[in-house]
C-alpha cells in the first residue's frame, strides 16, 4: 500500500487483484533471484542455491518469528501479493503497516513532512506494533509496505531484530515501463496520478533494494499467484 493516496482494503482474505498476470519481459533480467550474498541470476535455480543455505529454513532459538516485509513501488502489487500469502498459509497474519501513518496523522499532523514514513514515530511505532501483535498472536506476519529509504528500513529491520523477530525482505520489481502500464490499467484510477509520480523515486531507490533484498522477484514475468508461491517457499512459511 502506498503510504500516501491508497484504496482500503476489506477485512478477512479479501483482497483486490491488479492488472498482473507477468506478461511484461524485463531488461534487467527474468524470473526470481535472491541478492543477499551477491546471487543474481535468473528463474529458479539461484533461489534453489538461496534456499539451500537458507537460514531461514532452520530458525533456531533466537527467531521467535518471522515478519515478511514485501516491498517495491506503489501499485506494483504488493498488497495483492501478501493478500494470496496469506491465503495459502492461513496461519500466516496479514498486517498493514500504513495503518500506522494513518493513526500517526490524528496525533502529529502539525509536524509537516512529505511523507509519514518521515516522522521517526512511524518507524518506531512500525516495530512497536509488528512486535505486539506477534506476541499476541504468536503467528508470522506479511506486511505490504513501501519503504523507498534505505536507512528507514534498516532502522525497521533493527528494530525487529531487537525483538527477535527476524524480517524478510521481498522486493517486488518490474521493468519501468511494465510499472507505468499496469498503474495505467488498474482499475483505481484516482491513485494512479500519484503513483505514477513515484515511479521516478523508485528507479533512485531500486539499485540498494534489489542489493540489500532476501528475495526479488520480477513482476513482469510472473504472476501474482507465482510470487506468493516463491515468497512462502522462500521465507520458509509452512
């Protein structure tokens, strides 16, 4: 969800499917790949040497659980994607962490800033929360949120940590164009001029996200119903 302009989603497994079916070809390489250890490649054969060391598999003593953070630009498909994560590991939690922000403006609206995630509150609130509900629920959590900051989500996934809860970081990309069409065809059109205005914030932000990512995946070659399928395998939900 964008943490800006956005459409609400409704409760339960619900969720409001985008105009994505990976029929777009990427100039930046295909398929799914993880670029924690300098992996690159493409289809899945670097995320079947990704998941053959992965820690995530084995979480020890010390991770009590995991909060899979899917990232990437507004309207690429996040919430679609964490929405059929959920669905098919229902003892997975959805959470929403713009609900923050949306909270936040009640309180510090007076305190100007482009965007929420600016107000050193959200961050620590963000992890307040996500820590919270974990131990009420003592479920795993997928979160759909775009954090385009490098030091805001590293402040995030520290924060977490603090807690023993370890982040995985999943970066939804496309190609530029790919991006720009699908906002286009979606059929929330009042979000649509401002997402389209953030793409160029994005292609700044891509290089340390793609880098700094547990898991990428290419949105124009895959589906969303295939990036949830390699976002559960991955993160080691079931």
């Amino acid at each position: 969800m964008t943490s800006g302009q956005h459409t609400r989603m409704s409760g339960g497994n619900s969720y409001r499917p985008l105009a994505w079916r990976g029929d777009c070809r990427s100039s930046q390489g295909k398929g799914v790949y993880a670029a924690r250890h300098g992996r690159r490649g493409p289809g899945n054969d670097a995320l079947g040497a990704r998941l053959a060391d992965s820690a995530w598999l084995t979480r020890g003593d010390t991770v009590r659980c995991v909060i899979v953070w899917i990232n990437g630009t507004f309207g690429v498909g996040k919430t679609t994607t964490a929405r059929l994560v959920q669905h098919a590991v229902p003892k997975v939690r959805f959470w929403d962490p713009e609900e923050v922000g949306v909270m936040l403006r009640t309180v510090v609206s007076d305190i100007v800033v482009r965007d929420f995630q600016d107000w050193s509150a959200w961050r620590d609130v963000v992890v307040a929360t996500g820590h919270a509900v974990v131990n009420q629920t003592g479920q795993d959590l997928v979160a759909p949120q775009t954090v385009l900051q490098r030091q805001y989500m590293q402040q995030i996934a520290d924060g977490f940590a603090a807690h023993s809860l370890k982040l995985f970081h999943v970066l939804l990309d496309a190609p530029t164009e790919c991006l720009r069409e699908r906002i286009l065809s979606d059929a929330d059109k009042m979000a649509s001029p401002w997402r389209l205005e953030h793409v160029a914030d994005y292609e700044v932000a891509r290089a340390w996200m793609r880098d700094e990512a547990d898991l990428v995946i290419d949105t124009g070659t895959h589906s969303a119903v295939e990036a949830a399928e390699q976002v559960v395998t991955a993160a080691g939900l079931r």
